[in-house]
C-alpha cells in the first residue's frame, strides 16, 4: 500500500486529499482505511510526506521540505544529511536549527530562491531551516548539576547540546545529588527555541572527580552498554560449548576449502584478542603469486535473525575506549571461537588471489575455508622480522608479502590515491585509571603490510558485490565540495605554496607530496582533512575518495563491525532487501559515528585530568606544538604528543604586546619583533582545561623559542641497504584497525 500512496501523491493530477478521498482514489475496501492512516502516520513519521491543514496530505517534497538527520557542531551551526541519495548537504544557521539537537531526524524546509538569469544554485549553496523534530535520537544525556537561588539546572557535557535543561529536585535517584555532580537527564519537554528545555535527573553518577565516575558519563552519554542480555550470553555460551574443543566439527569442515597446510599468519596489535584476519602467500609459477586472504567466518556462527545477530546490530561496532572494549559480539565467539588463533582450526571466508609480479590483480575467487594459523605476529614483532634477514620459512613468507603490499601500495599511489596519514597516540593507563603514558603508534611497514591486502579484498568483494547486482551495504567516502577546497587552496596560496586546481586529482597529490617538504606542511595537511567529508555506508557504491578506488565496501572485520557481517551474508548467503540495506546503512553510520565521538571523550576527559594535575601541583610538562592557526587572539596549536589540539592566547604571552596582521596572517611582537605563523614549532605547557567547552589553553614556555626547519635535501639522504631497516612514514591516517 505504500508504493501505491506513494505513486498517487506523486502523479501531476493529485490534488491534496484527506483520508476519505484517498481510501477512494486508491479503490480500498472499507476495512482497509485503519491499514491507511498506519502508513501515512508512518509516512508523516519518516518525512516523506506532510498532513497540511484540513488533514489533507501531499509529498512533502512538494512544499520543498527534506528529511534527513542534522548534525550539529560546537558553534551551534547544523547539517542535513537528507535521507534521499543525490541531495546535497542542507546548512542550517544556529538560529534556523529550532529545537533540534545533534543527531536528530529532522524536515527542513530548502531556501529557495527566484533565479531569474542567474546561475543555478550550486549545491555549496544549499540552505534551509529546521521545521520539525521526526525524532529524537537521544533524550537522555550527561551534564553537570547546576544550583541557583531560583532554580535547578543541566548543563551537558556535549557543547552541541542545550547550553541548560532546567530539572525539578532528582528523587529516587539511588544517592543523594549535590551541586556540581555529574548526572544523566531525561529530557521531557522542550516545545520552542525560545525556551529552554526541561527535563529530569534519572540518575545521579557523583562527583566528576571520583574514581571511575569520567568514564560513567563517557557510557552513559552515548549509551553504551555495559553487558550483554542474557539471552545473548546463552546463546553465545551455547554454541561455544556445542565446540568442546573450541574448534569447528569435522562436519562444519566439510564442503571447505582446506587451506590448513598453508603458512598462514596474523599481524595484529599487542593487546588485541579478536583476530579477524589472517594472510598467506606463496610464488605461482614463474612471474605470478597466489595470496589468500582469511577472513573470521562470523556468519556461520551469528544467524539473520538470532539474540546475538539483533545484538550486534542493534550495537553496530565493537567501540574501543581508552580503558576498555565494549564488544560487538560476546567475548566466547570474538575472543575465541571466532577469532584466528594459532594453532586451532577456524572457518574463514577467504578471497584468493592470483596476483602479476608487479602485485597488479590477475584474477580473484570467493569461497569458504578453514585454516590453522602458523604464527601470530605482533606489528611490532613484524616490522623488527621485515628488517633483517629471514629465518625460516615463516619469516621468508612474511618477507615476501612485504615486498608484494609494497607494489600493490605503489600501485594505488599511482591510481590516485591520497596520502593522508597522521600518527596516532595509545595511551596507557595505571590501576587507578590515571594517564601513565601516551604512546606513538605510526603506521610503519608492519601496519601497511596487512593494510594493502584488506584494501586489496574490500575493493575485490565490492566489484564481486556489483557484477551480482545484489543488494548490500557499501563503504562510501564521497568527493569533497568544491567551495571547500576552493577555500582551502585560497588558504595554501596565501602562504606562498604554489597550488593547482584541487578539483583534479593529480593536483592533491602533487600538493600533498609537496607539503611532506614543509615545515608548515602538516599544518596544512590538517586543514586539507577538515575539507573533506566524512565516510559513511551506503546502499549505492559511491566509491572512496580518499582511496580513489569506484569498488569498495567493508569485509575484513565482521568480529567488530556489522557492516562485514552483512557483505558476507550478501556475497555468500542470503542478501538484506533493498530496505533492509539501506535502513542498516544508516543505522551503522550512526553507531560508528557514536563510537568514535565516545572513543574521543574517553581519551579527553583521561587527558582533561591529566592536564589539571599539572595544574594543580604547578609540575608541567613540555610539549613540542605545531602551529596551525594564527587569529586576532592568539594562535592554536596542534600537541601530537598528546593527541590534543588548544589556543595560546594573547592574554597568555606576557613576554612583548603582540599584534595580529590579517593580512599576511602572522602575529608581531612589537619589542622584540618576534613572529609567529602558521607551521611554526613551539614549546608549550598547559594554562587552562574547560570541560564544558572541551578546550584546552596552553601558554608558551620559559625561554621557547620559534622554529621552522627546512626539509633535508633529496641528494643528502643516505643510500638504501639491501636489509636496511624499513622507515616509520613521517604521517599516519588509518592502519587495519583503521575506519576506511
């Protein structure tokens, strides 16, 4: 019936019509207007269409409204994400965004404008205002307790939130609450903009600074759960224990493809249990290779349909936070059943290549196996083996998948693929959840090593995906706008790097490669991110900007990412319905998106405390910043040791009265002629942490000078070596555990 409505409202002879004349029009039997009014409350629901006065419905494009979920940054300005494929993102200025809140489904009504002989409108230049909440995402968040004289009030953690929830007295709450203690709130009313809303304290999590309450909030801001349901853990314990040994039957073996004889290895990180993939290589004849790449057979063990199967879905991904994982699927299939342990048989879904010496792709087939794991590598261990000579016949295969995911990785250069890399920090906590140390993780030739082979399977899958024309879920990473990166090639001339049209792709990698050269570079490089859109899924194969690849989707993860479970059921079961797809599309979107927002915080509110200890005990620490931003109030800084981005203010150098030139974008100091720009290399301590407004201010320390290092000549490098160890790339954007 649904179609049929569809159809109707959209025929050019449609005058908008209520419920009695719609049951006509659409020839329904009379005991068929209770199934109408359900489909068009759900229509109304999902946006599509729109009871006007008189109750009478049209398509709600028609009166130029866009559904579509609004994300909202810490300015207060939103973006529509509308729901129908094609249509560009809707910007919403802070004072057009009503009562909506980040995440929220939401209509929109476009600005349309009269073009006249004007250009048409670019899509840059869409712009709209919210009209109606379709629904509310989240309505219940974390904030702080406020007391005044004359009322209660929220403030939440999240800047893109209401700046204040006004709340009764909490009763019943478990613990007495106190002014500044951190609690969740229930939002129960907020009607209009120009109100605030209201709420109420469900849950009192206590004093912001008490053992483990940072974390709390973490969970219980984004909903995170704690524990599985029981009948997830029955059913998962059930099919472990179906498994004495924790291995598959001989039965399930059957019908596989035995790949047990192979040398087949993991490379994974040192604290890592869920091992979803494993690779192996032998020479093919005189000039080819085979590589088989293994992924956890996840599939065979989670049924459509099953407690473990809702599960997963309803969570999307596993989500790794600073002290702990909260996993996608139970511990007894991530951690070991379906993990690929050495040494234990395990069912796989494996994509086998035969591969020209040049690592270019000569053919590929699909299929199910077991396998036993040889040798589980560490990326560590890994990269100390690719540095020296072999030992074995393990090491000598681990050498070998080297030098091929080094042509293949030269090879997806060549095709346009973009260098956009950037270390990343791991840090590391004591028994009372305080910060230890931080780590530098690059992404070194162990990481690209296993990296190349799954970008390698996900393209593969994808290209298998679209020739069966089936329907499936797509990993999407789509162009950035050209208003974009028109402003950030306006803002790299401005420096004096030279620039070229960055709407071809030739010209991004040139500047790319150029700004490895700079010592403004990286500053640079960041800003180039900032211009980019973030990946997402999709029912239509969109292709991957950043890897220049049209065929890509995710298959190599199915222990922690939904996505890979339903490309393996599409590929080598049944497929989700073309609804189905697309509704799992844009729910794990979302999950992924809630997990990296939590996995951020997590990380922040560990560094935030960190940070105030130095405070308050006065025992700074240096930091080695780059400079990314210079304003008329001082200039933010990049602190890579720490993972955190912050302002110097004016009001912090007392060293000379320094003044901001807009036109060449530095700042002067006017005794001491001191200059400071964009790229420059400071030393910085901290000044200030405000957790409501997630910022971090730091000032510059005693005696820090101002550096800029010119980049080393080609010819002074030194020569290679035969087993020369491999160099740790200067950036890093994402390895295998990596978000592609």
């Amino acid at each position: 019936m649904e179609n049929r409505l569809l159809k109707l409202l959209g025929d050019p002879a449609y005058t908008p019509s209520n419920v009695p004349q719609l049951v006509k029009a659409l020839h329904l039997r009379s005991g068929q207007q209770q199934e109408l009014q359900s489909v068009l409350r759900d229509l109304v629901t999902k946006g599509l269409i729109l009871r006007t006065k008189g109750n009478r419905y049209i398509q709600a494009a028609e009166a130029d409204l866009v559904p579509g979920v609004i994300s909202i940054n810490r300015a207060g300005k939103g973006f529509v994400q509308p729901d129908e494929p094609g249509l560009g993102e809707i910007s919403i200025a802070d004072r057009n965004t009503d009562t909506a809140m980040h995440g929220d489904r939401v209509l929109v009504r476009r600005d349309v404008k009269p073009q006249g002989l004007r250009k048409p409108i670019s899509p840059e230049e869409n712009t709209g205002k919210v009209v109606r909440i379709l629904e509310r995402t989240r309505s219940q968040f974390v904030g702080t307790l406020m007391v005044t004289k004359q009322a209660l009030f929220v403030k939440p953690d999240d800047p893109r939130l209401p700046a204040a929830v006004m709340v009764p007295p909490p009763k019943d709450v478990g613990r007495k609450a106190a002014a500044g203690d951190k609690v969740v709130v229930e939002l129960t009313a907020w009607e209009s903009a120009s109100t605030p809303p209201e709420g109420e304290v469900i849950e009192v999590l206590g004093p912001p600074d008490e053992e483990g309450v940072d974390m709390l909030s973490v969970l219980r801001h984004y909903d995170l759960p704690l524990h599985f349901p029981k009948n997830v853990l029955h059913e998962a314990t059930t099919v472990a224990r179906s498994r004495p040994d924790n291995q598959p039957s001989a039965e399930e073996c059957k019908g596989r493809v035995d790949c047990r004889p192979h040398n087949v290895i993991t490379i994974d990180p040192d604290d890592a249990k869920d091992f979803d993939d494993a690779i192996c290589i032998q020479r093919h004849g005189a000039d080819q290779w085979r590589l088989w790449v293994h992924i956890a057979d996840v599939s065979h063990y989670v049924k459509p349909g099953s407690h473990l199967d809702i599960e997963a879905g309803k969570r999307g991904n596993s989500t790794y936070l600073v002290d702990r994982v909260i996993p996608m699927l139970p511990e007894a299939l991530s951690n070991e059943l379906c993990s690929l342990k050495p040494d234990v048989d395990r069912l796989t879904k494996c994509v086998e290549f035969v591969l020209a010496k040049d690592g270019k792709v000569v053919s590929s087939k699909f299929y199910a196996a077991v396998i036993r794991s040889k040798r589980r590598f560490t990326y560590k261990q890994a990269f100390e083996v690719i540095g020296r000579p072999p030992q074995g016949e393990i090491e000598q295969m681990l050498h070998e998948a080297h030098q091929m995911a080094q042509r293949i990785r030269a090879h997806r250069f060549r095709d346009g693929s973009l260098d956009l890399d950037f270390p990343e920090n791991k840090i590391r906590l004591d028994e009372q959840g305080r910060v230890l140390r931080i780590e530098r993780i690059e992404n070194d030739e162990s990481h690209q090593l296993i990296e190349e082979y799954m970008l390698l399977a996900n393209e593969a899958v994808a290209g298998r995906l679209m020739q069966l024309d089936t329907p499936a879920v797509y990993r999407v990473h789509e162009s950035p706008k050209e208003k974009r990166l028109k402003d950030f090639r306006e803002d790299v001339l401005s420096h004096h790097v030279p620039c070229g049209n960055l709407m071809h792709r030739p010209e991004v990698q040139k500047l790319l490669a150029h700004l490895h050269e700079l010592p403004i570079g990286p500053a640079l490089k960041i800003g180039f991110l900032r211009s980019l859109m973030r990946a997402r899924y999709a029912v239509e194969p969109l292709g991957h900007y950043g890897l220049a690849k049209t065929k890509y989707t995710h298959f190599t993860s199915p222990i922690r990412r939904y996505a890979d479970l339903v490309v393996h059921r599409a590929l080598f079961e049944k497929p989700p319905t073309p609804g189905e797809a697309r509704q799992i599309a844009d729910h794990i979107t979302a999950t992924e998106r809630n997990s990296s927002d939590a996995e951020r915080d997590s990380k922040d509110v560990k560094l935030y405390a960190f940070l105030e200890a130095q405070i308050k005990t006065k025992r700074f620490q240096p930091y080695a910043a780059l400079v990314t931003d210079v304003r008329n109030f001082g200039f933010f800084v990049d602190v890579s040791d720490l993972g955190l981005s912050g302002v110097v203010p004016f009001s912090a150098m007392t060293d000379d009265f320094y003044v901001f030139d807009p036109g060449s974008g530095k700042m002067h100091g006017r005794r001491t002629g001191r200059v400071i720009q964009l790229g420059d290399r400071v030393e910085v301590q901290v000044r200030s942490v405000d957790r409501y407004k997630k910022q971090v201010d730091f000032a510059l320390t005693k005696g820090s000078s101002v550096k800029s290092e010119k980049p080393q000549a080609r010819d002074e490098r030194r020569p290679e070596k035969t087993f020369k160890r491999p160099k740790r790339p200067k950036h890093s954007w994402k390895g295998k555990g990596g978000k592609r």
